[in-house]
C-alpha cells in the first residue's frame, strides 16, 4: 500500500478493535497473521510512516498489534502537533515523560494487551517494539512472561535527563533478572547524533542488561534529509531509525536495520 507523501494514511488494511485490559479500553490496529508483534507509535501518533513499518512486519509473516496511545491515527506528522499532542501526553497520567517519574503506568496495560495477543497468535511468545515516547515501553513489556522479543527504538524518555531511563528501580531489577534468567536479547537503534536519545542513554542501559544489550548506531548522515514537518521542525536532528528517518531504497543502512528488527523477531517468535 502506497501513501503519497503529505497525505493521511486510512489504515483501511487493518481491523479496527477496541481492547480492553483491566476495564481500561484502547483502540487496536491489527493485521496479518502469524506470531504477534505489539508495534507501539512513536510522537505523534500512529503516521503513515509507523503504519508502512507495520506493514513490513506484517508482510513477514506476523500479526502485528499497532495500540492507538496518543494523536490521531494515520494523520501526517505536522509540528502544530508539538502544541497539542505532545504536551498533552506529558502531562497525562499514564505517562512518566521526566526524569524521577519511574515505569510509565500504560506499561501494565501493554503487557496485558501482549498476553491477550498471545492467546490469539500462539507461538513461542510476542515481540514488541517501541519508538521514540515508546521506545523504553518494549522493555518494561519484558517484565509480562508472553514477551520475548524486545526491540526498542531511539528511546527518547525521560525527557529532562539524556542518561536516566524511564523505569523504576525495582522494574529495573526485575527487568535485568528475568532478561538474564531467560538468555533474552535486548535490539536497540538510535543515530550518532540524536540529542532525544543520546550515547549516555545507551550506555545506561548497558549498564543495566550487560552484553544482553545489542545497541546499534547508525550515522546521522544517512538520515532521510527531507522528514515529515514534526520531525523537521520539533524534533529537529536524526532520530527515528525505521520511520520518518528511514530512506526506502536497497542497500541503505536504515533499511538495513529495519530488516535486522524483522531478522530478530523472526529467530525469537520462529516465523
């Protein structure tokens, strides 16, 4: 399915499902079949960039569940949105967007959504991938037994502090114990360059998971230089590895790393 560029993206290829966890419901973009893959959006919503990922993901072999967080879905990213969107999401209650904040309370609700993928899908368990706002939620997912394949994406919070994580202490234990315990692997993308997730903030999170940490850096020379507005103006830098950032074109290492993430989830999920 091909988007023209400036134009919103209709999801018509995905069924619409309203999910509840714990009395708590969110609309579900899902699509595919095969083991289930939890694709969370990064700022400001659910692009057309993030749904072309999904649909590579999708296309190779895996029922993607794409969770509508925040913003509206499909639209194109413009930087009015920094106003509305994501200032609204920094104060939101299910989100910890500052330093000092802890697990971001949505996190509980993820799990749930990937246990309830897993009774659908099979499979030996889920993947789960975040981006940006997102990008930390695929390792706290790990903390839900059903999740095995974290891949976690320029992780941009806290958003005060360049070398904290968004997590707390006790979930960071608890999240080095179980990935330790269970031989898991932790994929992780951000640009040389990227001041929303630094070279601090992946030194972190080798400290926390040692060699379980697979932190891959690309240079930001090869970021697609022509991003949708919110990416250009708001975010300002290279930043999102396998979305706005991304060059669609053979060879390029951004869509390298989008099949080294599919490469992964594929040898854990076993599609």
């Amino acid at each position: 399915m091909t988007i023209m560029r400036g134009q919103s993206d209709p999801l018509d290829d995905f069924s619409r499902r309203a999910v509840s966890v714990d009395g708590v419901e969110k609309t579900v973009y899902v699509a595919g079949s095969g083991p289930a893959v939890i694709l969370m959006p990064e700022m400001p919503g659910i692009s057309p960039d993030v749904a072309r990922f999904a649909r590579w993901v999708r296309d190779a072999g895996f029922s993607v569940y794409m969770p509508s967080l925040f913003g509206v879905d499909g639209a194109y990213p413009l930087a009015e949105a920094r106003e509305t969107i994501v200032r609204r999401a920094c104060v939101s209650a299910e989100f910890r967007a500052f330093a000092g904040g802890g697990t971001s309370p949505v996190v509980t609700w993820l799990r749930g959504l990937a246990r309830l993928a897993h009774a659908e899908r099979g499979g030996p368990g889920v993947g789960a991938v975040g981006l940006c706002f997102t990008g930390n939620f695929a390792l706290t997912m790990a903390l839900e037994p059903a999740v095995i394949a974290p891949v976690v994406n320029h992780p941009s919070l806290p958003l005060d502090d360049p070398g904290a994580l968004e997590i707390s202490d006790e979930d960071a234990a608890a999240v080095a114990e179980r990935i330790t315990r269970d031989g898991m692997k932790v994929l992780a993308y951000r640009f040389d360059n990227d001041t929303w997730c630094t070279g601090r903030r992946f030194a972190a999170y080798q400290a926390l998971l040692g060699d379980a940490f697979d932190g891959r850096v690309l240079k930001a020379e090869t970021a697609n230089t022509d991003p949708p507005p919110f990416f250009r103006d708001v975010v300002g830098c290279a930043h999102s590895v396998v979305t706005a950032h991304l060059v669609d074109q053979d060879g390029h290492p951004t869509l390298q790393a989008k099949d080294e993430i599919i490469d992964f989830l594929a040898e854990r999920l076993g599609t």
